[in-house]
C-alpha cells in the first residue's frame, strides 16, 4: 500500500487518482506516527517551500519523513515535494529542507537566458533521464508538465538522474538510494507521468 503525505500543502487528490487510475491502493495520511505502515511513500507539495517545511514540522510530520527514509522504504517527491528533500531553498529568504539529498534549491537565474522567458517555468518540457528504474520503458528524453520558479542543484552529480532546460540545463528528478524526486508533475503529464508512477510501484 502506498501513502500521501498530507501536511496541507499538496494537490491530493489528483496524485491519489492517477495511482488509483493504475489499479494501486493508495491512503491519504495526515498521522506522521502511521507513516511507517506503507510499503511507499509520496511527498507532493504545491505552493512555497518555507511554508510546506512549516507545515511538515507542526506534529513532527518531517521526522516522520526523515524516519521513513532511514529505514530504506521507497520514497518519492513530486514538484515542491523534490525540493524539500534538499538541505535548503532560497525561496523567500534561506529555508531548512528535510536534508534527505544533499544540495539547494534556487530561483531560476534569468541572467542566464539566451532569450527572454516567463518565470515560472509552465507546460509542457522534455526531461533528459539516466539510466534508472523510474524511467523504465520511457524514451531517454520524454516530454511532462512543469509548474515551478525554483529548481534544485545537487551536491553530487550522481543524484542527478533527469534534467531539463529553460533557459538553462537544470536538474529535473534526483536519486539518492531509496529516495528519488521528480519536479514535473506525473499526475498531470498523462502517459509518460503515469508510466513514472507505475515504475514506482514496482519497485
């Protein structure tokens, strides 16, 4: 059975119908003391990163993240939820994340852009994916739907297993282990996101 993570700051409920569009058994779960209950876990997030990390602390809800990802269960972020698995944003001033990869989020720099682009990044994008069971059966480069003004930038290079470009080259889905991330929203991006999701499931 697979969990939600809800901390008041996610689209549930369109997460919760793609898996259930796949045929998977998937709870909403607001208790952090019943995370350890599912086999996996998704953190999705929609909104700012220094609100949802104060969201996840009122109840203890982000060590109980922090606990699921210790004890090597699956674990996958989606849009704002991959980034609070960095160390840090710098959204709205300086923000703690949950720390489970190491690295920062940070605005898209549009110094760096040959032609002028709208921030957010919004619709559809390709993404540049490594060779890793969340993308398999997918083309090395497939196309999702983005909504995001911040992007991560990972420590190690390795974590990196998908990127994008807007303006720039970023990173677009991280692994580290057991935990993963990806900052399109599968939910939305019909056949290539459910086809993610479905490689979630089995993992």
């Amino acid at each position: 059975m697979i969990g939600i993570v809800d901390y008041n700051m996610g689209n549930l409920a369109s997460v919760k119908n793609a898996f259930e569009l796949l045929g998977e058994k998937v709870v909403v779960e607001s208790d952090p003391h019943k995370l350890g209950n599912y086999e996996k876990l998704i953190l999705p997030g929609v909104g700012a990163f220094g609100d949802a990390m104060e969201h996840l602390r009122e109840g203890g809800m982000d060590e109980a993240v922090r606990e699921y990802a210790a004890s090597g269960k699956y674990l996958l972020g989606i849009c704002l939820g991959m980034q609070l698995l960095f160390e840090s944003s710098e959204e709205f001033g300086i923000s703690e994340g949950l720390g489970l990869i190491k690295g920062r989020v940070v605005a898209f720099d549009s110094s760096r852009f040959h032609t002028p682009l709208k921030v957010p990044h919004m619709g559809w994008n390709r993404m540049f994916t490594k060779d890793h069971p969340l993308f398999e059966g997918l083309d090395e480069a497939h196309y999702l739907y983005f909504v995001h003004s911040y992007h991560a930038i990972c420590s190690d290079e390795a974590d990196s297993i998908g990127e994008s470009v807007y303006g720039y080259r970023f990173t677009s889905a991280v692994a580290h282990n057991n935990v993963m991330g990806i900052q399109p929203h599968p939910e939305k991006s019909h056949r290539n996101g459910l086809a993610i999701l479905k490689n979630f499931i089995k993992l």
